[in-house]
C-alpha cells in the first residue's frame, strides 16, 4: 500500500494556506502545516485537494488548478499552451480528471494520472484567481 499525502489549500484574505481542512462554527479552516500549530479561516469556495501528482517542473497539482500542454501543437499553429484545462475530482468514477472540453463544465475529461504520464503538462494558474474564458 503507498502512502499518499492527504492535504488541502484554500485563499485566506489572497494568500493560499496549505494543510489539513476542517469546518468550524460554519467556517472552513487550514490547519497550516508549521512547527507551530495554528489555524486560518479560509474562502470555502476556493477549498481544493492536492491530487497526489505533480506537474512536469515538479509543482503539486490541486482540484481546481489549470495545467497546459507545454509541447503539443493543434491544427492551425494553435498550441495546447494557449488552452488551459482544469483538473477535477469525478465522483462517479472516483478519479482525478482533467476536462477536455471547450465548456469547462466538469462533465468529460481525461483521467489526470495517465495525461501526466503521456504528455508534459505544467500548473498555468487556478479557478479562483484566473477563471477560464
């Protein structure tokens, strides 16, 4: 069995904390991962996990990022660099997903895992601070 490190992120005041999520008194909270335990109140709506994985500049990967293609070119000079493609937890298939639509809708996508393995993808941004066109 591998260990896999199971932590979040979320923006507090435009500064993401990393570390362990909780609700408390209606409010979601990261517990930061320092010697010195404490705790910040955090916008819920910008809560992600980390995926496990990690980009290929060696950047984690967390739900609601944005990774591109650094080396594929599409019909017409367009590179998959311009698109951006965010990543997604799928309930129905419990996997990590990256969509791969023009809608950005979180209804199709690629199992994330294997993109990684097959194509060089790099962290362009996220949801919440760069929301997608």
């Amino acid at each position: 069995m591998v260990n896999r490190e199971i932590k979040y992120r979320g923006l507090a005041k435009g500064i993401w904390k990393y570390g362990f999520i909780m609700n408390w008194a209606g409010n979601a909270q990261i517990w930061e991962n320092t010697d010195e335990a404490h705790n910040c109140i955090v916008n819920e709506k910008t809560v992600g996990q980390f995926t496990g994985f990690k980009d290929c500049n060696g950047v984690e990967i967390y739900e609601g990022d944005t990774l591109i293609d650094v080396d594929v070119t599409l019909e017409e000079n367009i590179k998959l660099e311009d698109t951006k493609q965010q990543v997604y937890w799928c309930e129905k298939e419990g996997c990590w997903k990256l969509d791969n639509t023009f809608s950005q809708n979180k209804k199709e996508g690629w199992y994330l895992g294997k993109d990684l393995k097959d194509f060089r993808f790099k962290v362009s941004g996220n949801v919440y601070e760069n929301a997608l066109s």
